[in-house]
C-alpha cells in the first residue's frame, strides 16, 4: 500500500470499466403501455408504487360501482380498487379480461392507490420532458389528464402522450 499514490485518493487510471463513473440517461424514467384501442401512453415512474399482473380471478367484481372499475384486488393486504384506463380515457373498446394476466399500474398520490388495468405493457424508458409539446387532436376525455406528448420519428409519426396519475386519481369521474 505505501509507494501506490492512488490508493487513497481514489483516482487511479486503471480502475475496472465496471467502477468507472456511468454516463447519466437523459431525461426521466417513464413506463410506456398500450391500451385496447392501440394508444400508446407513459406515466412518470416516479408517481408508480408498483407493476403487477395478477390473474383476472384475483380482481374482485363490486356491484352497484362505476362501470369503469373492474373491481379490487388485494395488494399485501391492502384493498386497491382497479379501473379500466382505456374506458376511463373514453375508450369504448373495454380491456379483454379474458387472458392469463392482466397488467396492472399501480399508482399512488398521498394516501390514495390506484390500480390502472392497461392491454400491454411495453416497459421503462428515458424520456426527455423537455421535448414534451401540448397535445394535439386529443378527444375531450382524454385532455383533462395529459401534461403533454412526444413525437416520435419511428417510420410514421408516432404520439406517445403523457399522463399526469394525480389527475386520474382525484377525477371526478370516478364517482359516475
């Protein structure tokens, strides 16, 4: 150890490329989803507790609830109620229940969790809010809880709009 300078210092030059610095994404961390109309969205992971994909079993029917709730599900014993997304943004094709496992997004603002039932999820990405542009030809349903949108330059122009979760979960639609 005495006559190795970098020893202390902690800036030898032949460190392992697995403890070199990593270069920092840019942007933020979102999941991207489908719903059953094919739209694709993104939710900040940040506002997301979990990702679970439980057995359509597991979801609880309620009678007498908004046609937009699918039922509860019981999440480490915690009751968490659990919406059709795609119908809740207006949607009328209602997510097919009829599979193995429905992807669910649990998200949370204070006390409050949600469980938004979505067709497929696609998985994280980095994405860059300051490329976020206001939304265009949006239907009025669905305006009311986006903060914005990306174009993405795949081999047709691509809109991946962003969701803003609080919104979803302190609507007023919920008690329809």
């Amino acid at each position: 150890m005495v006559g190795n300078p970098d020893f202390l210092t902690g800036r030898g030059q032949d460190q392992a490329p697995e403890f070199q610095e990593l270069e920092s994404p840019e942007g933020e961390l979102h999941l991207r989803f489908y719903i059953s109309s094919g739209n694709e969205f993104a939710l900040p992971a940040i506002g997301i507790r979990e990702v679970l994909s439980p057995s359509p079993d597991r979801i609880t029917p309620v009678p007498n609830v908004s046609p937009l709730l699918l039922g509860t599900l019981n999440v480490r014993g915690r009751v968490v109620w659990v919406a059709d997304l795609g119908q809740f943004l207006g949607e009328s094709v209602p997510l097919n229940t009829d599979k193995p496992e429905i992807s669910v997004i649990a998200v949370e603002d204070q006390d409050i969790m949600l469980g938004l039932a979505v067709e497929r999820i696609v998985g994280t990405d980095w994405l860059d809010v300051e490329h976020v542009q206001m939304p265009t030809a949006v239907p009025d349903s669905v305006a009311p809880f986006l903060r914005g949108e990306w174009v993405l330059n795949n081999p047709e122009k691509h809109f991946l709009r962003l969701l803003d979760q609080v919104a979803i979960l302190r609507s007023a639609r919920w008690a329809a």
